[in-house]
C-alpha cells in the first residue's frame, strides 16, 4: 500500500485532538474508529494501556493520549470521570470522532472540535495536516509499492522530521553536502536528487 503522510510545509497545521471522558468503577468499554473497533477496555485501563488499544487499529498508526490530571495515569474515575486528550498522530487531518460502546462503565464522552463549549471539557482541534498519497511531494510506484520523492522532500517520521515513513512528508535543506537526516534518506533508498 502507498504510504501517504501529512505535509509540513505550512508549519502551522495541526493534528486533530478529540478530549476523551471516562466516568466508571467498574466495567469495560470499546473504542472504534472509521468502523474498526478496540479489544474491550476495563475501567481500569492506564493513559499507555488505552494509547496501545487505539494505536492497533488497522486504520490508526498512533495516537498520543494526554491525561488532563497529572496524578494519574488512568483512563476512568469516579464522579466526574476523567479526561484525556486523543492527538492523532497519523492518520493526519480532519478525522472522524471517536466512536464508543459502553460494556458496564457509566459514561463515555468523546467532544471534537465541533462539539458545543462549556463544562470543563476543552473544545478539540480539528486536524488540517494533508493526508495525501506521498505527502503530495512525491510519485507512488505501484509496482514496488513506494514513494518516489521528488527533489527536495524525504521520508518522514509523520511528524515534520526526519524518519523511516518512507512518505517524502521531510522537508530537506540543502547545505551543498549531506546531512545526517539526508544521508539516512539516502540510504533508504528515497530523496532522489539529495546528492
Ligand atoms: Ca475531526
């Protein structure tokens, strides 16, 4: 499959970030994305436990869960539950909101940028990273399966710099010798015009 990837040549693009409520002592709950769904989660699931759940989604390659309470790395609580923001690492863009199944917890509340302010949940941001087949900078070969980056632009980490994505989403600069970053480029086979 081609690899697509978020451009960063805008340096102001974000990625989405959708505020996730848990209210439950007991019980288990299920999380699903673009129809695929999580393992089930118990209530007593951590920050890293969860992140791992959604990050094994066949369509996620990462997300990064940020606890609002800094004492506690757990998903759920008592009362007014707890709450964690989703950043979706890849896939980048305006991604659909989470999805939720309730399996014995008393509540879940996922609110994304388009959900109504107030109460003590922050408004989520909407993802505007390009989500294009070789970050739009470069040209698929269908038969090897991999990107072609066109001059100038590299394999990324889907994050803006340098990594193994092989999705010509890093920008390089051009010093008139190799850096690192390009030289690892290199070796992976992409980046043609780098030298
Ligand atoms: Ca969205």
């Amino acid at each position: 499959m081609p690899v697509v990837g978020g451009g960063w040549v805008t340096k102001t693009q974000v990625n989405e970030v959708q505020h996730l409520t848990c209210v439950a002592t007991q019980g288990y709950f299920y999380l699903s994305f673009r129809r695929e769904s999580t393992v089930r989660i118990p209530h007593t699931a951590t920050k890293a436990e969860l992140e791992a759940a959604l990050g094994g989604l066949r369509n996620v390659d990462g997300v990064k869960l940020t606890t609002a309470d800094p004492a506690s790395d757990l998903v759920c609580g008592p009362g007014a539950g707890r709450t964690l923001a989703v950043e979706f690492l890849a896939p980048t863009g305006d991604v659909p909101t989470l999805a939720y199944q309730l399996d014995g917890v008393d509540d879940i509340v996922v609110y994304d940028h388009d959900s109504p302010s107030g109460g003590a949940t922050p408004v989520g941001t909407r993802g505007t990273k390009e989500y294009k087949e070789c970050s739009g900078r470069g040209m698929c070969d269908r038969v090897a399966g991999a990107c072609v980056c066109f001059d100038g632009f590299g394999s990324s980490n889907g994050q803006g710099g340098p990594g193994d994505r092989a999705d010509c989403g890093y920008t390089m600069y051009y010093t008139g010798r190799l850096n690192d970053q390009q030289s690892a480029a290199a070796a992976l086979g992409i980046g043609a015009g780098a030298v």
